[in-house]
C-alpha cells in the first residue's frame, strides 16, 4: 500500500475524459484555441475577480517562471527553508531568474510567521550594504505547505502587506491549493489576491491531473513578460488545448474539490490513528510522523511505502494520500498503527 | 479547411489510448515507472543501437536542453539561419545554455551544405581572435528541415565528420524526423548514430502525439548533465508515465511511419498539383508555394487556411499537411490550385 | 614600428600624474570618494546636460552591462555585424543579459544605413510570430565605427530617432568617440544625448588612459538597475578613485581631443600616402588598407607591426594609430607605402 | 582617524613606480605582454608549485569567475554564511556561474569546522533527492576570514580532503591572503596548494596595490575555461601590463609581507587596548569589538571612523587597519579604548 507522494497517483477520469473530449478539429497552436482562451475567464470565475492564467505542465515551471517575473537576477525571494523551491526544485529559481537568491526563513510547520518575514525584511543585508547585496524583490509562501500546513487568511494578509509595504511582490506555491481551501472551507479568493497575493501556482496534477499547473496572475501589468519567458523556456505547449482541458475540467466540474475533500478526510483519519506521533498538525493530505526507528521499520515490514523523513536516526515518516488512495489502504494504515503505537 | 500546420492536430486514437492503458496503479513518480523506464530500451531497438532517451513535452525543451548539454555558454552552435532554434523559440538556446551564440548559415532549401559548414569552421573568428571570440560547439542539423526537404546520408556524414574533426558535438532537431525516414525509405539509423549525430530531438507530437518528444542520447557520457538541466528547466514530469507511453506508443504500434508515410503521401499530391509554383522540393509534410499576391488571396478566399511566408510582396505560402487532414481537404486543395494556375 | 592597435600604446603622463594626485589619505570606498562623486558633473558639463556616469575599467564591461540593463533576456539588440561587441567579446551582451540576442545588420564602412536598420524593424520575425522571436530592445551604434569610419549627426539622430518609434533603446560603442568628435569638429552632444542616443560608453583607455571608460546614461532612470548589475558583475572598484581620476583628467585636461586629433591627423597622412588602397575612407585613427599578399608581406618585411584583416586571400590590413605613436614611425610608414604602390 | 576598511587605503608607491615603470613602449595587448606573460612564473616562485596565475582587478571578479568554472550552474557551493562572495557581492556567484548556489556553513569566527562541513556534505538533500536537487560542487574557504581569523594549515588539509574525496574543488578567497600568511609565519604554500586547494584569489587591492588580484590555478585543466569566462565578463584587460605590473611588484618587493606583517602588529596594539571586549580572536588586520552602543556612540564621538556590525542593539563595531595607517590613528585609538574600558 503505497504513501510515498500524491503525484505517484493516476489521472482522475474526468481528465482524461476532458482530452477525449477536445480531440477533434485542427485548431490554432500555441493556445490561440476556444479551451485556452477560456481559461482565464474559468479561473476568474473560480477566484472572483480578473486573471490573467496561463497553462503550464509542472509545477516547477509554474513557481520558476512566475518568480523570474518578479525578481531581477539580483533579487532575493524569501521562503521558508523548506520550499519546494528550495529542496526540490534543482535550483529552478536562479535558472529561470538568472541567478536570483532565496533568503531562507525559519518558521514552525514550514509556514512563515509574519514576525519572522518582518524582521528579515529589517536585517536584510541591503538594509546595511545597498548594492553589495542581492536585493528583497519577492515573497514566496506554500499554500498548502510542505508540512501539510494551512496559512490562515489573516496571516497570509499580515506577509501580503509586509511584502507589498517594502515593494515586495508575493508568488504562492498552490501545488496543494486546494486541499488548503478544502480545509479552511474558505472561498478561492480569501487565500489568493484577496489576501494580497500577486502570482499562484495553482496546481491540479497532484490532485487528479495528468499534468497540468496553471499560473493564475491577479496583476495582469505582469503577463507579458511571463508570457515570453514561458516560450523561451520551453513550456508553451503547441497543442495547448490539451493542458488547458485538464484545467478546465479540473475547476468546473469540481473536482478540485471533491478529491482535495476526500484526501483531507482520509488524512484526518490517519492522523488520529497516529495522534502521539504527530510532528505537524494535519491539515490537509499529508500526515508526518516521528515514528522512531523500529516501529517505523515494523510499518514498512508490514507492507506500507512511504519516504523517510528528517534526520536519519528520528525515524521519521512522510505519508500522503492521494486522490486514488483505496479506502482500504487507509483502514489498513490506521489498523498497524493501531498495532504500533507507543 | 486548414493546413496552417500539423501542430493544430489532434492526438492519434493510438495515443489517448496508451494514456488510458497506463492510468492505472499509483507508481513511483519523475520516471522511475515501468513505462519511463522502458523508453530507452524501446528507442534503441527503434535506432538499432544502445541509446539513452528522456520524454519531455516541448521541441524547444528538446532541442535547447540537448544543445545545454553540448555547448558551454561561451560555445557557438552553427544551424541553418532559418532553423527553427533561431526563428520560433524566442531565443531558448541562448537561456538553457547561459548565453551560446547561434552562429547562422546559409543553404538553399534549408539545407547546410558540408562545403559551407566547412568554410564557416575555417573562418570562424575565434581561429583568428582566440578567446575574443564564441567557440564553435556543436553543429544543429534539422531533419526534416524547416522547409520540407530531408538531408541525405551521405550529407549529413560529411557534415557531421566536419565537425566531429574540430571537436564540435552535432544536435539534430528531429521534430519531424518520421517524415524524413520515410521519405528515405531508410533505417532511423542511417539518418541519426550512424551518420554521427550524438543527440537527437525525435518529435512526436506534430505527428500525432499530444505533447511528446524524446531526447535521445547516442553518447551517454552526456546524460548526467542533461538530467539535472531538464530538472532544473521543469521538464522532469512527476507523472511520467503519461509523456513515456504516448512515445513508447508511437513507435510500437508504428503511427510514427503511418502517419509520416500518409501525410508525406498528401503532400506529394499538393506538390504535383502546385507544381510550376514549388518554392522547394517536396520531401516531406510541407509546402511551400510562390503564389503571388493575387492568386494567395483567391486560395484563401476559397476556403484554404495556411501562412504566409517570406517577404511579404512576394506573396509565398505554406502548407502543411497533417497526420489527421481529410482527404478531402487535399482534393480540393488540388482543384482550387488546378483553377489558380499560371 | 608598430600598428597594431591603439590598446598597444602607454598611458598618457597626465593619466600617471593624476593618479599620483589622487593618493593620499583614504578614502570611502566604492565610489563614495570625492573624484568618483565629481564624475557625473565633470561629464554633464562636457556633453552639456545632466548625466549619471559611472566608471568601468573596460570597454566589455561597459558595452555589455550597459546593455543588459537596456534589453531583456530575450531581447534583441540590433548591431552592426562588424561590431565589436559581436566579432571581439566573446558573447559578452548575451552573458550580462541572459541571453539577449544581436540581431546583426549589414552597412558599408561599418556604417548602418538608417533605411536598412528601418528595414530590419520591419522584416523583424516579432512582427509576425509574436512571442516565438526574441523581441527587439535596443539598437547599439559604434561612433567611430570598426572600420574608422563616423557617423553624422543627421544619420544617427534618424536611427535613434527609428529605434525610440518602436520603443527600442539606443546604446553607443564609444571606445573612440573621441575620434569622432574630432574629426566632425562638433560637440559631444551632437553624436550623443543630442541625436537620441540613451546610454553612451565614453572610452578612454584606447585614447591614453590607463584603464577607464564611462558609461554615461542620458536618461538617469535606468540607472539603478545599471549599478546593481555592475556590483554583481565585479566592475564596481573598492578604490574607485584610481578609475575616476583617470576619467577626470581625460576630460578636464583637454587630453581626449589633443590625442584624438593628433592621432586622426597622422591616419590622414597615412590614407593620403596610400590612397588607391584605402577600403574605407579614413575618418579617425584607423586606416584599412588592401594590399594584396604580396604587398603586404612586403610591408611587413620592412619593419611593421600590423593586423591581418578580411579573408586571408584578399590580403587586407589594418593600421591604428596610436596616442603614442612617434611622428617618424607614421614618416616611415609613408615611405614605405610609396615605394610598394602598385 | 579613519578604520572603515582596508580598501579606503591609497597605493603604494611602489606599486604607482611599477605602473610608471612599464608606461613605455606599445606591447601587444590583452595579456601578450612580458609582465603578464611573467606572472605565473613570479607566483610560481611565490607559492613554490607551478602555477598558471592570471590578473583581474577586482576581487568580485577574482571569486566569481574561478567559482563559476569550477561549479556547473545546477552546482551547490559550500562556504561560511558570512563569506564575502555572500554577504558582499551581490549574488555575484549566481551571475557568473549561470545560477549555481551557495551552501552555507554556521562556524564560530567565521571559520568552517571541519566537522560542519562533513556533516553538510552527508545531509546534503542531494544524498536523497538526488536530482531534485542542486548538486555539491565547490567549496569556497575565506583565509583570512571575514572575522580577521586565520585558517591553521591542518583545519584546511582536513576541509579540502573532505572536498575532494567527493568530488568538490576547492576555491580559496584570499583577500587578505598576505596577512594570513604573516601570522602563521608560513610559507604561502602551506595554506594553499600544499592543503589542497585547487584555486586561489591571492588579493593586492586591500594590501597595498591599486586595483590588483591574481587568479592562482593550481590544476591547470581548469584554465581555458576561465580564460573564456574572464573575457566574457569584461575582465580581461587590453592594457594588460598595468594590472600585472601591480601584482609583479606586490610579489617581488616583498611588499605583500612587509604590509601585512605592519598592519597585523597595529591590529595586535588594539587588540591589547580593546582586550575585554573582542569578539573574535585578533589574527590579522581587523578587529571586531562588541562595545555596547553607549562605548561606541563615545569612541565615533572621539573622531573614529568605523563600520557598524552585526545586530543593531548589539553595539558592535569593526575596525580595520590599513597598510597606510598612521602609527598616531593607532596610539589615539587605544588611548580612546582606554578611556572608555568598562
């Protein structure tokens, strides 16, 4: 029974419906086609307000080209230090922005607290040196985060305005957005440009799509720009339509929704199953765990993949439901933890 | 009717089919999946030889992330001045390369000829200026090219021996390599490894996939490097398995010469049809046509979708037939240009 | 007795003498010191309006950052296909920019046409493929040019003027502006701010100077940028007052148009000695020459130092006069030519 | 009295005689000169190895190219987290390398433990993730120190062992190499190639020269690489001599050590006087006090000139002593200190 990441999971099939479904008729390339050209009214609906969206295939293109719009190549972007961007991405960010800095903060549960952001924003280097430093050009946030954490609006509102106060503009990282409203029964919007949030990642591949991530911009003054990096880097798919259906079908049949719900839910369960054992709250579809050791070995032996995680000698565990995720597997995780537990 | 090019296509049956056939079980993401996995193994048998292949979506993915591995960012990457590389990717080389330089060639039909490849080697500046100058790298050929005519064997030996001699690698830029092998009648060897080509871009989508093309590595000392750049680019898929099987897809069930052979077949009946107006030999899927203003208008007036080209007095075509163009479409294309004719 | 280039000759005394004025007593580093502080004034009052200037030790330097702050990463920047900064800086805009791309134009005597550069505009593939082509930015203009020859203040105020039309930028190559201004007998201003010209690198180091060019901006709003990447490219100097000196004097002294018109004035009697042969017309300090091989093996037998220049068959050769440069070595010169005339 | 920095110091006069020493004759250009051509032997002889040394004039520029050759751009590099080539130069690794990122190292003085970086190198997340991320490829070691501390000979054998047994090259900053050199009474060898490093940016500027650093390879397979870079990045100067001159009479006069060893003994004096509050040990030229902000407001009341560090509320100062330090600021500085000792 398998934990290791949500994008270990198929495609959802309304998605591959939705390819079916645009399967006919030469249309114009390079997303000059009725699906693409729908997307951004889509997700303006689904966020309430105009967007600017655009349809990319992974979610390191989506971050990368959305932060080499905001930052110049001597920018410094801050993020938690546990960003995808940051562990994950290969350095994606300084390739795309040539050469821009990520200044890493700390921060419980991998979310920034608003503290933490403002007194970065008042240590930083170029406060003291001016040019001898890179310069604060961009603010990243995780929505849903690493950790499986959820920014509350407020809080999200408090980095937004931090960031903007100093001339700062904020991307989000919503590979997991979903499963962020899912939880915080919340609207789009509230978590988004309502909050302040000037560029999201919003993601749909680990939540039932094949590939696709769109990059949903609140502040259209910045598309163009995008828009000719995308190209140059490869991401502007001739046959658009078919990442654009992905998307579309993503949002307006609800699936977004349904699979972020179940996964939460499953997830939940989990984690009351591992209650003492918990490292982070749980709060959407990913449950990390400080097993130690031995038992973590016991789960494994009984049958469960999942990642280490953290130092080696913690015995920790990542576990992540996906939207394909057996209810089975879930009884059958929960039961040997049951068997396990301290 | 539209022959604006064979990218506005759908995807082949054969391919939305394989996409189902593996949407089943959560398996191990960014590659190392059964599907992935097997790609090199199927691209070599294909080749006739041991290669290393990676899917990406992308030509410009393809093609800028191979000339990355082969050019340093002081390098010089010779192609044919009207090479796609240069014309219609918005300088990607340049931005996965960290700044190499297209050094451009002239050649009629859009073909580089060995005599001026090797004359622009000998007066390359950097014989006289050193490291004043870029260094030649490596040698981008386009089979089939840019306007529709295919390299031969022999030629692109002699080409790719030149370059080799001066320590330059050699990039071929397959995006419709199908069409070249059957216009040939040849092995893909004869026209990729055995001619000396190190890395191949060996499109699919134009010719029926819905977003796929495989960087193949005839030389695999090159690979680590590649691999972490494609990363880096945000073209590793987390989902893999759905670029791999489109490709495994399209070489196993032999759409890639069906198709090719079909629209290669089309094309030969517009090219009789148009003859006295053949701007280029026919070789391929592509037409070109020196109509004159009055006589473009009156096929666009009848009915016929497709781009201009070159100097705008001089009212040139192109037409491009693709793997999925009605029949029809090309009868009555060849009445309409019966009617039109000089 | 050599004719190798004006980067081959001393430092002027006074450019010695004023750096042994500047060294006492220290100083704020990086730029905070008196001298340096003293430069945007002293060129404000030589090109006769505000300036921000700043001081860079090599011409690369200042061509190429000045560059990446006018044109983005997948900008074009028109040049003429001589320029040094695409025959002699081993791709140097393309590294500063990350990735611009020179759109190279053709031009007798090194010279762009203003309707050839309106042309270029006009047949930029951007026109038609949109964001598929990289997209024009700047034009860069060499006063005097790589073949000694000058642009008129009409011509060059006709292509800034074509270039602010379309929103492009206008850079200047002025490694011998000197020489220009010289041999027009007209203001700085004239061939500058005054024809339209944006950002200027005002060279000194070939002209007696040491090692110090100024890049002057006309247009202070692109400034910040500029110093930012200026710092992180390592041509910001902790001990700037040693580059700034060199600047001043150059300036305050006279010394510019004393070395200038003495250097002109001995090309002069250069292209008079051998005229028939003369490639371009000589306007500055460099004189062209086609020799043929045998003439020019005849030359060099007799004593002098000189570049092979075009195609080796062609026998070509360029002669630069330098600051330095004594009287009798031009006297020599002369006679020898006379007796080799054809 | 003025202790801001060492590069607010004037020139030596033998190093303004050297520049007036070469000021005859033309030469060729770019390096092709008897001076430059006579450097790698002269720091050959200094470091008692076979060198290929190369001259740049800033120490940005020193860094920043050899890191950039010895790191790919998807690299990681490893050095203290108050390096220079971090705090100081405003992402100038990330501009020159294409993107390559700097690993960074707590480590009391600013001295990395050996320790500290083997435990980097295991948990570094390429060990797991592998491809996903950036991958180690240098280690960047600062001797002497930001902190004015001093490597010992068997701390940096043990740092470069660790390197290169995986793989990572090592690049030393040594702008103040030569006072590193005068504490540990050594030979220059001893704390550079002898311990394994593999590049060395053996500074002048803050020592004594105009605008001086030599690029010291020690493995001379790197160099054709950098020499491209270098003249890439406008660090390759036409007028070479001057440059290598300076680094000449830096090395031949003994000047290097007379400098150091002076201002290494003034540091001592203030480090006597200043004793109770150091914060870190006194081993060259800087001195790192932690005053309190009412001691520091009374010692800048006194006519002191000198930076702020670290935490505002903390009270901390810097100073540095410079070559051309009157012995008087000396006396009056630790007079001061005297009066204000808690």
């Amino acid at each position: 029974m398998q934990f290791l990441s949500d994008n270990t999971s198929t495609a959802c099939p309304e998605i591959l419906e939705a390819l079916a479904a645009v399967n006919h008729g030469r249309v114009h390339s390079y997303g000059d086609d009725e699906w693409t050209l729908r997307l951004s009214r889509c997700l303006g609906d689904y966020f309430g307000t105009e967007v600017r969206a655009f349809a990319v295939a992974t979610g390191t293109a989506a971050n990368s080209l959305s932060l080499a719009t905001l930052s110049p190549p001597y920018g410094a972007v801050f993020a938690h230090r546990d960003a995808h961007i940051e562990t994950d991405e290969c350095g994606a960010p300084a390739f795309f922005s040539g050469g821009a800095q990520l200044s890493l903060l700390a921060g419980e549960h991998a979310r920034i607290a608003p503290e933490t952001f403002a007194q970065a924003l008042e240590d930083h280097p170029s406060v003291n040196v001016g040019l001898h430093s890179v310069q604060p050009a961009a603010l990243s946030l995780t929505q849903m985060t690493e950790f499986g954490t959820v920014y509350r609006p407020a809080d999200l509102a408090k980095l937004c305005e931090l960031a903007h106060g100093r001339g700062l503009k904020v991307q989000m990282d919503g590979a997991r957005f979903a499963n962020a409203v899912a939880f915080l029964h919340c609207h789009p919007g509230d978590i988004s440009w309502r909050a302040g949030v000037d560029v999201l990642s919003f993601g749909a591949t680990k939540n039932g799509a094949l590939a696709a991530e769109a990059v949903v911009f609140f502040d259209a003054a910045l598309v163009r720009d995008f828009e000719l990096r995308r190209k140059r880097a490869g991401h502007l798919f001739s046959k658009s339509r078919y990442v654009a259906a992905q998307l579309l079908a993503y949002v307006e049949t609800g699936l977004w929704l349904r699979n972020a719900q179940r996964t939460n839910a499953l997830a939940q369960r989990i984690a009351q199953a591992a209650n003492p054992m918990l490292l982070h709250p749980v709060e959407g579809n990913e449950v990390f765990l400080r097993l130690g050791l031995e038992r973590r070995a016991r789960l494994r032996a009984a049958g469960f993949e999942f990642y280490d995680w953290g130092p080696p000698q913690h015995g920790e565990a990542r576990l992540v439901v996906s939207w394909d995720q057996p209810q089975e597997d879930v009884e059958a995780l929960c039961a040997a933890l049951a068997r396990i537990l301290p």
